[in-house]
C-alpha cells in the first residue's frame, strides 16, 4: 500500500455497520474508526457519493491527522429515478432509523411489480494521505439487486433486508457477513481501492 502496514488510518464512519465491514475486510492493518479522535462529523453537502466521500476524509484526516478512508454510499432504485441515492441514510430525515428509511422505501414502491423494482447499492470509497491531498485515490462498487416487498434476514444493516440478491435467492440481510463482505458495493470499492494503492505505491 501507499502507507505501511503499521501506519494507522482513521475511518471517516461513526457507522457501526460500515465500521465493522470496512475492519474485517482490511483485516491487519490498523483501522481506527474517527470517534477515537472526537471528529466533529462532516457535513454531506455534496450531490454526489464522490463529493461527499472526498468531504468526510478530507474532514477525518484535518481532525486526525493521519490518512483517511471515507467512503459515501447509498441505494439507487431506478423506479424512483435514483432516489434514495445520496440521502440514502436520511431517507425519511435526519433523524430518521433504519427501519423509518425502510418503511418510506416500501411505501413509495408499493404497487411497483417485481420486474421493476430493479436496484443497486453504489460506493465510492476515497483514501487521503492528508487533508490538503490534491489528488484523493477513488474507488467504485456496484451492487445489483431488487427490492423486495417485505423484510428478510437479520444480518447487515441499512436496506439490506429489502435487497434481494438473484445470485444467492436471498436478501443481503440473510447472507453472513464473510460472504456479504466477498460480493458487495462496498467489498467490491475497497478492494479495488487497496490494488489502486498498490500500485500508486509501485509506480
């Protein structure tokens, strides 16, 4: 990697599920989430995942003072032209659960058939060696999918019981993380972010 394996990297998340996956998938190297050094988290003023990616790193990195992991995701539902895209998190407001974000979701889709209730989990994953870095490393992740009717599963987090994965005729939510981890947008994103770093290192 661009940094060594005993340099720590602050993870721009206070998300406990994003937390979890991004440590398991980077097992070994030292993976420190934000909260540790009292970031005062960024505001999600851009339009895009990339912009709001590049935000919350460069943000952790200022805080930290170490390089910085963000990564900016959400769920594209094309019957819903996109939505609910960037807002993903605070679908039904800023304050709102998991279960509230699902519950709007269903209730727009309603009536929506099957065949077109199409849909993907994007990531942008952003690594920053420091907040003035001029040129961040990006990644990206796709996730194709459907949105189910109801809930399924118990694992994951976020809309993943409502995200049904024709490659394993399940929702995410019923898959184990190690497995969830090996297919996602977001294992898809890191992992490309780490070969990105890997070879930035050896150019």
């Amino acid at each position: 990697m661009i940094v060594s394996r005993s340099q720590p990297i602050v993870l721009a998340s206070s998300n406990p599920g994003k937390i979890r996956e991004i440590q398991a998938i980077l097992e070994g190297h030292p993976i420190l989430p934000q909260s540790q050094f009292k970031v005062v988290e960024a505001e999600e003023t851009g339009s895009t995942f990339v912009e709001n990616a590049i935000l919350k790193a460069r943000n952790a990195a200022h805080y930290a003072q170490l390089p910085a992991i963000a990564d900016d995701s959400g769920l594209v539902v094309d019957a819903l032209d996109g939505a609910p895209g960037v807002i993903s998190a605070r679908y039904a407001g800023r304050e709102a659960s998991d279960q509230d974000n699902l519950n709007k979701l269903l209730s727009e889709l309603e009536g929506i058939p099957a065949n077109q209730r199409t849909a993907r989990f994007i990531c942008i994953m952003v690594f920053m060696r420091h907040t003035m870095d001029p040129c961040p490393v990006i990644a990206q992740g796709v996730w194709e999918g459907l949105i189910m009717t109801q809930t399924q599963g118990e694992n994951g987090f976020g809309y993943d019981p409502v995200f049904w994965v024709p490659e394993f005729s399940c929702a995410s939510a019923q898959l184990s993380p190690e497995l969830k981890n090996s297919v996602s947008h977001r294992g898809q994103a890191l992992r490309t972010l780490i070969a990105a770093l890997g070879s930035a290192k050896n150019a």
